[in-house]
C-alpha cells in the first residue's frame, strides 16, 4: 500500500524528526504492506505550534466560510471512498462491503452534518443582559483508536474545525494508513495550511506527548479504560479540558413481550459486526427465563452465518486475538457454557476469532463485566423487569445499550431508567446527529451532532 514517509504538519509532508518506523500488517494475512514514521516528542511539537501558529486566523474565519471548507472536505472524503475503503480492509481486516458502508460511509454523514452545523449554529445566544460569544477552545488533541479509523478522527476533526479550533491527531499505531488519506483528503479540500495536522507513532511516545503539550487546550481521546484515566490525570493536572471515549459493556434487553427472533438476530448482528470490536455493541442479551432456551436456539442459528473470512474479518492484531481467546477460555473457567465458538482459533494465518455465544452467564462473570472487543456475546437470564434492570446497569460501564418490547412506550419507560448514554428502541436506526458518549466509566463528554460541537466551543458573558 501507498504510505507517506513524513508528517503532515503545517499544510505539507514534512520528514519525521527520528529515523524509527511503525510496520502496518495486514491482520487477515499477517503481512506487512507498508512502514509510516513513528514520531517522536519533536514532531509532536512542531505540530503544536503549526496548529496554534493557524488558530486565530481559522477561529477568526467566519463560520460560513469554515462550513465550505469541511464541504469541501465531505466532498473528497465521497470521491476518495473506494481507495479509503480498501485502505481500511487492508489495515483493520474488516469485510470489503463493511468498509465500503461503514468505514467510508458513515464519516461523508458526519463530515457533512458538521458542515451543515456550521453553516447554522448560533455561536453567540442573549441572556437577560448578556450576549454569550461561543468561542472555540483552541488546539485540540485528538487521539484515536483502530476499530473504526476514519469514523474516530472524523468525529473529532470535523466538530474541532466547525468550532473554529484547530487539530493535531495522533492515529492508532495499527490504522495509520487511514489517518494519511484523511490527511490527503484535508490538503485537497484546500482547508488552510496547520488547522489539521497528522503524527503518526506509538501511544506512550507521541500519544503521551501530545497530551501533555501545553500548546494543547483540549484532548479528546478514544480508547481504553486504563489510558484513559492517564490522559484524564495529565490533562486534570494541566488544568486543561478533556474528552474521554472509553467504550463499554452494552445490555441488550429483550423483554417478555417483544419480537424474540427479531430481537436476538438483530442483537447477533450488532455483536459481530466488526469483529466486535466496537465499544457501543450490546455484548450482554438479557431474556426472561421462560425464554431462555427458545432464544439460545435463536442464537446458535443466527450466529452460524457469520463465517471468519467471509462476513467476519479477524481482529485488528495477534495482541486483540490473545486478549480476547483469554477472555473466552475465562469464560469456560467461570462456569460459563458454549453455544457456538470457543477459544481455538479458526485458522492457523490472520487474527481470526471464532464468533461465540456464552449461556448460563451470571453478571458477575468477567466475561460479564469486562470490554471483551471481539465477537462474543454472553446471554443472561433475568427473572423478571427489576431483575433485568439490576443486571443491566450493574457494570462499571454505561455507553449504550437496547431495549425490545412490543409496545414502544414499555421499552422507553425500560431506558429511561437504565444508566447508559443511548438505547436504541427495538432496533433504532444510527442518527449521525445523536449525542453519543458515556455515563458512568463509559466517559467524559459527547461526540457528534450539536453536543459534539459544543465540547469545542467555551463561552464568554458580555453584560450591557
Ligand atoms: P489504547 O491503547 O487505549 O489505544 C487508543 C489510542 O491511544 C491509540 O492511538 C494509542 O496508541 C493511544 N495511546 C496508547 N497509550 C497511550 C498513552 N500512554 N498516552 C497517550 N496515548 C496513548 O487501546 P488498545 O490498546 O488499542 O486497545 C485495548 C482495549 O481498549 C481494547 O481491547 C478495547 O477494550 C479498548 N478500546 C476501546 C475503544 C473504544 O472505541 N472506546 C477503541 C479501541 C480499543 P497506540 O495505537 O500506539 O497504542
Ligand atoms: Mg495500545
């Protein structure tokens, strides 16, 4: 694959500061197909200062103007969609067809909502005897993870310059490839030289740096739990403002009354989706115990069109692979029974994992309690809607979640009592525009839509 030997800092490809590298691998063969710079503190400064050195003429540009120029941007990211899509399956593995509709897709719905949002957003209110100026916060840091590479940065960047702020991102180490046409893609658009800005690298290297730079206003990370709480501690420390993404453990209620069969292959749909790797997936289904084995026989049905290296890519790396075989070999040792999969890896090349349904799981369970991010799901029983209710909010976690019944307003009475940031209702559609972020550990802060766009902005009272 096509890679840049240097960052994009300042409107060019400039050469890297150290002469080490980071080797993409391709996780469906384990081949590696390309080598970017792995950037060091120096890069990460000298990206700081093109961002701030462009922060006031973008936060002076008027918003209309910074509307066009994220347009235009959508516009590149629409025409570039093939080349980003196979970008994405070579460096994450996912299937072709979910690159092309998710990968590539859903960030043209993004980009193009912040260019809308832009263009309407009021950014200075009246009230009683002040006008509120909405003014950006400054240079952002935005770091990302691998499982949905455009969509991560997209949903930070595009929210980040519609507020008039400007950027410097630090890519997944495993998907920088994707960040380099982003890159491309911004160039294009012909955005102004240093309001975005690109250093590939290792996390605690140019992750750590850039969090720590005190030409950083705000950081916006998405990733685990445990750098999570560090990058929160630095930025607590530097008294600078903080975004956290740090995924979750979703419950997917399914109660009495709903459409089981519906409810449960949609639910198989969503787990799998990805490989599993996406941090609001509904990786517990709950169902009552009288429909506790009609819905497992559901599930093992459901479960076996989703064949590793047809509709299920491997995991993003051989770490993830373990990591998750780990957690599913917990799973056994807890006393937790198989439905389908198990810890054996499909095939002997690429970081396949078996797509695997747990019974019997009680809440308590690690595989209950913990991020798992690969495809397996654990069903539990619940005896009746307090139960149910008990077990869905008794995680540390509280990013999303679903709720199924037959009538609308007996799932909306179940979610609104459920601590989680979304619930779909028997099976919601996605909405680009949604808030979307965590209570609980889930996170700090909202991305997408009008409240993603505020996480950017700070006010200032004028009083007449
Ligand atoms: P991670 O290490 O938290 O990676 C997220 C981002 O943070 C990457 O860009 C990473 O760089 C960077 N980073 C790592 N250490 C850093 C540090 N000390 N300072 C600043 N930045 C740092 O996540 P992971 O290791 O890829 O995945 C581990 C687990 O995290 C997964 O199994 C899953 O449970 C969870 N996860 C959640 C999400 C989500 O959407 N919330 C996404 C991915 C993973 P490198 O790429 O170089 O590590
Ligand atoms: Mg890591």
């Amino acid at each position: 694959m096509k890679a840049h030997d240097g960052m994009y800092i300042g409107g060019q490809w400039r050469p890297a500061a150290g002469p080490d590298t980071i080797a993409v691998v391709n996780p469906a063969d384990e081949q590696v197909i390309a080598h970017v710079p792995a950037g060091t503190a120096e890069d990460v400064d000298a990206a700081v200062r093109a961002a701030r050195e462009a922060f006031p003429a973008w936060a002076a540009t008027p918003p209309a103007e910074r509307a066009a120029g994220i347009a235009a941007l959508r516009d590149v990211l629409v025409a570039r969609k093939d080349e980003i899509a196979e970008t994405v399956t070579a460096e994450l593995g996912a299937p072709l067809a979910l690159s092309r509709t998710v990968h590539a897709g859903v960030p043209v719905l993004v980009a193009g909502s912040y260019a809308e949002l832009a263009a309407s957003y009021s950014f200075e209110e009246r009230i009683g005897n002040s006008t509120v100026l909405l003014e950006p916060v400054g240079v952002v840091g935005a770091i990302t993870p691998w499982n949905y590479p455009l969509h991560q940065v997209v949903a930070k960047v595009a929210p980040a310059l519609a507020a008039g702020c400007t950027v410097v991102l630090k890519p997944a180490e495993d998907t920088p490839l994707t960040a380099q046409l982003f890159a491309e893609a911004i160039h294009e658009a012909g955005l102004p030289a240093g309001v975005f800005n690109l250093v590939t690298g290792l996390g605690p290297v140019a992750g750590q740096a850039l969090a720590a730079h005190e030409g950083v206003d705000l950081v916006s990370f998405t990733g685990s739990t445990a750098v999570g709480r560090q990058i929160g501690a630095t930025a607590g420390a530097a008294v600078k403002r903080v975004a956290l993404e740090l995924g979750g453990k979703s419950a997917n209620v399914i109660l009495p009354s709903a459409d089981l069969a519906k409810a449960v292959s949609v639910g198989i749909a969503n787990v799998m989706s990805n490989s599993g790797q996406t941090c609001s997936a509904w990786t517990r289904m709950l169902v009552h115990k009288n429909q506790y084995d009609e819905a497992l026989a559901l599930a093992a049905a459901a479960v076996a069109k989703y064949v590793p290296g047809e509709r299920v890519g491997p995991l993003v790396n051989a770490k993830q692979q373990q990591r998750v075989r780990g957690y599913i070999e917990k799973g056994l040792a807890e006393g937790a029974r198989l439905v389908a999969g198990g810890p054996e890896a499909p095939y002997e090349t690429g970081y396949y994992v078996s797509p695997t349904v747990f019974a019997d799981v009680t809440w308590d369970m690690t595989i209950a309690q913990e991020e798992i991010f690969g495809p397996v799901l654990s069903i539990l029983k619940y005896e009746d809607e307090e139960d149910a209710l008990r077990i869905a909010n008794g995680t540390v976690y509280g990013l999303a979640g679903a709720v199924w019944a037959a009538d609308e307003a007996e799932a909306v009475a179940f979610a609104r009592r459920m601590d989680t940031g979304q619930v779909d209702i028997n099976g919601g559609r996605f909405n680009p525009l949604a808030p979307f972020g965590g209570y609980k550990q889930s996170g700090v802060g909202r991305e997408l839509g009008p409240h993603g766009l505020s996480e950017y902005l700070q006010t200032k009272s004028l009083q007449f």
